[in-house]
C-alpha cells in the first residue's frame, strides 16, 4: 500500500518521508495566504491474520489481527505471505456438526489456514511464524456501489491522495498515509507529533449496519449507505472538536453536499491518538459508509466516496484560523 500510494503522491510532494513506524508523512507546499500546520490523515493498514503454529498436518494456526470477528471467516479464501500463498481457512463440515456444538460460533482458536502442504515442516517453510494473512477478494464495481475487502481505510487513503494531488490549499499540507491503526492506533500517534499540526482531520471508511433488522430490534443506524459521508461527533477514542464539526456541517450545507452525523459511541479512529499529541490537536473525523466493514467484502457507494471528498475539500479551502480561535 504504502509503495503504491507513493507513486501517487511523489511528483506533487515537496517533502517525503517513512518515519521509523513506517508512516508515510508527506508535505504539499500551500499558497502561504493562512498560517496553518494542517494534517488529513488515513490509515493503510487493514484488519486480518497471524500465523502462530503449524499442526503435524500442515495447517496453519492463527490469530485475527484487528477486529475479525469467528464468523466471518470460515471457508473463505486468503492469501499468506508476501508470495500471496493461496489458502482457506477450514472448519469441521456441517455435516459432521452436531448436539450441543451444532450452530455455535467456531472460535478463532479452533480454526486452520490450509495451504495445501502436508507437514510441518513445509508449513513452517512457507509460512513461518508471524506471517501475515490478509483476505483475498477482489475489488469489483456494482453498480452505484463498489466492493473490496479493506475499503477501510482504502476509501479514506484515495480520498487523501485525490486532496493531496489536487490544487493547492491556503496553507500547507501535511498528509499522514499511518500504520497499525487496526491494532491501536499507533502509527497515528507517532504521526500526530511528529507533525505538529494545529488541527487535523481524519478520512474513514467506517461501519454501516442499515440492513434490516430484526421486526422487535429498534436501533438506529451507526451510518447508512448513500446518505453522504458521515462526521463523527464522538466515537470510543475522542469527542470530536465541535468548532470543527460545526465547520463541517456549515460547509456540507453550504455547498449542498449530502452528509450525515455518526451514531455517536461506536469504533475508534486515528483521530483519537492524534487528538491528545503534544498540548493537543483539535481533531475531526470525515467517513465513508461501508457495509460488512471488517469482514471479507465490504460495500461502499461510489456518491458517498465522492461527497466526502468533496466534502472535506471545501471544508479545508474555507479552514481560517478564526475558526479555532472561536468559543469550544
């Protein structure tokens, strides 16, 4: 990912570099006409697995990196290692099932990644310790819709590149391609002091359970898929700065940009560490709506994607300092 978005990004950058995480932190250059440090930040890494053991027959034992939850990973296809290894990870067949474990989840533990080796050995060969898996799905267009395996954060990374390779903004730049956001946002936190920033935004793709429920459930949508990107107010790791939030919504408005706000309490995001970097960073968050996130194949609107780039465009075009010299 990082490889990739760097190919993107090189020829309009002025100053590029990998920090010791593995951050990609780049510089676009503004027009100078406000005094600002300002920081758009996406992750490049996404949720998925861990070699940990070898069973006598070959298989692999393995642990989620990142929330993957048991059920959405029996009987689906990964790859494994940096040489994509083809594999699946297999479960006892339903028809073998029965009594008390009938029906029940298959805990994590209780699963095996199958490369088709035969042995130990072989497998510890291919696929040594601490090997990495990841979901093997292909991006596909679906009408309005696209589908992908990690388009969190893959959206909130395209949408940064697309800012970034744009025109110039009245300030400068600072764009925070972070790692091991999935595991605890750490790359953002290493990112967030290095560049000091006097405010940040951050780009997600984020959860959206506007499937139906069940006739007795009432619950309210996190988000909903084609009602424009969402702006969280707060999550499980910050409360978004309200002056920023505000600033937001005025300019969704403004430009008659579909958006929606985020059930608050749910997930967690880059804003949360870069939040509390340094004396503190205002911070808020800018997502794109995406079905079944952290599972195998997501879905996300292409009308969401392209509002919230518009969206957070605008809303960086009119960022004055004023705006955080206002009243919290």
């Amino acid at each position: 990912m990082r490889q990739a978005i760097l190919c993107h990004i090189q020829d309009h950058a002025d100053d590029v570099k990998i920090d010791a995480m593995g951050n990609l932190l780049a510089t676009r250059r503004g027009t100078g006409r406000r005094r600002l440090r300002v920081m758009v930040a996406a992750h490049m890494d996404e949720v998925g697995f861990m070699v940990t053991g070898h069973d006598t027959d070959g298989l692999l034992k393995f642990r989620a990196v990142g929330g993957v939850h048991p059920t959405v990973t029996p009987g689906n296809r990964v790859v494994v290692g940096p040489k994509k290894l083809p594999g699946v990870i297999g479960m006892t067949p339903i028809h073998l099932a029965s009594g008390a474990g009938f029906g029940k989840v298959v805990e994590t533990s209780a699963l095996r990644i199958d490369i088709g080796v035969s042995t130990k050995d072989q497998a510890k060969r291919k696929a040594p310790l601490g090997t990495y898996a990841t979901f093997d799905t292909k991006f596909s267009a679906l009408g309005p819709t696209v589908r992908g395996k990690a388009l969190d954060d893959r959206g909130g990374c395209a949408i940064l590149i697309d800012l970034f390779t744009g025109d110039p903004f009245p300030f400068d730049l600072l764009a925070a391609f972070t790692v091991q956001e999935e595991v605890g946002l750490r790359g953002a936190q290493v990112a967030g002091y290095a560049l000091e920033p006097d405010v940040a935004f951050v780009l997600e793709g984020t959860v959206c359970n506007d499937v139906p429920q069940e006739p007795d459930e009432d619950r309210t949508p996190v988000t909903r898929l084609g009602h424009g990107p969402a702006i969280s107010v707060m999550d499980r790791s910050m409360i978004a700065d309200r002056r920023l939030v505000a600033h937001l919504i005025a300019t969704a408005k403004a430009h008659g940009i579909p958006h929606q706000l985020k059930a608050p309490g749910s997930g967690g995001t880059d804003a949360g560490a870069i939040h509390l970097s340094r004396a503190g960073v205002p911070s808020a968050v800018v997502s794109v709506p995406c079905r079944y996130i952290h599972s195998p194949a997501a879905i996300m609107s292409l009308a969401d994607f392209e509002n919230a780039t518009r969206l957070t465009r605008e809303a960086l075009r009119s960022l004055k300092p004023s705006i955080l010299e206002s009243e919290r």
